[in-house]
C-alpha cells in the first residue's frame, strides 16, 4: 500500500522513489528472519496503550520466546509488565523491533497483535532488515532476578531523566498511522546526539538512512510519538508519550539532515523493568560527532512546513 506520508517525505528530501519504504515491505517472514527472531533475548514494541497514547515498550525472556510459528505468525511468550505503560495492551496495531546489539543486525515487523493470557500473538503485514548504521556493539553480561518492577510517573522531565536522556547513545521510537499501521525504530548516535530544550522538549538529529521514512512518514500524517530510553546497564525504561515534529533545516548540527522535536505528554520511569544487563562494547563508527544543537526555532517546534 502506498503511504502518502512517506511520499512527500522523499520528495521533500529529494529521492523520488515512489515504490520505497513501506511499498517494498511484504508480509512473510523469510526463513533466515525467522531463525533470527528465535535468537533473541529481547524485543521493541509500540503500540497504543490502553490510556490512547502511543508507547514504546521492552519486552525480554529466554532465547526462543519470539517465535515465528508460520510466514506470517509470531508467537510472543511474554506481556508488558504491571508497571509498563502497554501493561493493559489487549490488540490492534503494533510495531516491533528485534535487536542483536553484538552483531548490530535488526528486523523490523509491523502489523496486528492480540493478547492470549501471557502471551502476544502477531499477524504480521511488513517484515523487512535494517542496516547495521548507528547501532552500538553491546552484550548481554547478566540476568537479575527477584527484584520488582516500580513506576513513578511524570507530566515533566526532572533532572534525572534530563541527564539519561542527554547522555543515551540509543532510544527507540514508536509512530502510527491509523489504518497504515504503526512502527517501531532504532535511533543511535554519540551521547549528546539527543538534547533536552527545557523540561518538556527534546531534540535529535536525523542521520541519513536508507531512505525508508518510515517514521518521519508517519510523523508527516500523525503527529503522535512514543519513545524509550533503556538503561543497559541496570535494566530501567523510561517511557515517554507526546507529540513530534519534523525541522527541516538541521542548522549546523553535524551529520543531520532534519531534526525532530518531542513534547512529552506523559512520562513513565519503570525501575528494573527489563531482567536483563549488557556491557558496552564500542560505538558504532557511522556516529557523527555530538554537538549541542542551535537554540531558538532549529529544534523541530516551528510546525509541519508544507511538502
């Protein structure tokens, strides 16, 4: 299905590929994703909360808890927990991320989802790779287990989610379009490639891609955006909901060709929200440098400007 949001994207940004980005994604899961799904230990979903705001949730469990059980079928033996903001997820659409941070590979699945008691079932409509740019090399260290998940939740950023934000070197962003779907994506970069203006906006830089869009397509139709911030380290999710804009003039922030400005509706910090623990490895060698962005109006919050 052509997506009108992701067309006047390219065109905007000057690449004319009419049959691109969610044209080119098909539904089937090839046999070398499938047996990739089946490896991994954690994954990304967006998704619409029960609340109606769109979130980006972690999701974690044993090798073999993703699985694809026919070319178009995903078997997910785990939910989102009490504290998550997807906790009360039930179905509709859903985009989904699979991350290999050691080896920098990723697919991506966007379609339907329904809950069966502990587990997600995924009908899926796009299933496409990713390149490797911008990942960070990292590595599953350890497992915590017996410490529970604790959520406090925020209108505002404080000064500790100001500083996780500003010094995070990935995050993950969640978009939809009703009746195009929703999406799930990666953003990586040196820390300080994301910059918080005051305690409610946030900018980062959009590095060239493969030319996709798909996030900035939906953007360009629907202004609704979820993002997390995953702490590696100890296993915390800060969750963010609100809305995002597109600034097409990047200022002399290096490596951008847009910026993108956030404004948190909602904050949700869940403690030990994900079991797992990784140890950084090197950072992916496609980073620009970071650099604090120009203030003012180059932060994405000027509005939509006509494609």
């Amino acid at each position: 299905m052509k997506h009108a949001g992701e067309t006047a994207v390219r065109r905007r940004a000057g690449t004319h590929l009419e049959a691109w980005g969610s044209a080119t994604a098909t539904p089937e899961i090839p046999a070398a994703a499938a047996d990739f799904l089946s490896r991994q230990r954690m994954l990304l979903i967006g998704a619409v909360g029960s609340d109606g705001r769109l979130w980006a949730s972690p999701l974690a469990g044993a090798a073999g808890f993703a699985q694809a059980v026919d070319e178009r079928t995903i078997v997910i033996e785990a939910v989102p927990g009490e504290h998550d903001p997807l906790a009360g997820l039930a179905g509709g659409e859903i985009g989904m991320l699979a991350i290999e941070p050691r080896t920098r590979r990723r697919m991506r699945v966007n379609g339907t989802v329904r809950r069966e008691g502990g587990r997600l079932i995924v009908r899926t409509e796009q299933t496409y790779a990713n390149c490797p740019k911008y990942i960070q090399t990292r590595d599953i260290s350890a497992e915590a287990t017996g410490s529970p998940a604790i959520a406090s939740v925020a209108e505002v950023l404080g000064g500790e989610h100001r500083a996780w934000i500003e010094g995070a070197d990935t995050f993950f962003v969640a978009t939809r379009v009703s009746g195009l779907g929703a999406d799930l994506s990666h953003r990586g970069g040196n820390p300080g490639f994301v910059r918080t203006v005051d305690d409610r906006r946030l900018v980062w830089p959009d590095y060239a891609g493969n030319s996709m869009f798909m996030t900035l397509g939906n953007l360009e139709l629907d202004e609704s955006c979820g993002l997390l911030f995953h702490d590696w380290e100890n296993g915390d999710a800060l969750h963010l909901t609100g809305r995002a804009r597109v600034d097409w003039d990047p200022g002399d922030v290096p490596g951008a060709q847009r910026l993108v400005g956030f404004e948190v509706d909602r904050a949700v910090h869940v403690r030990g929200a994900s079991p797992l623990r990784w140890t950084f490895e090197k950072y992916s060698r496609f980073n620009p440098p970071a650099r604090t962005p120009p203030t003012g109006d180059a932060t994405g919050f000027r509005g939509k400007e006509n494609s």
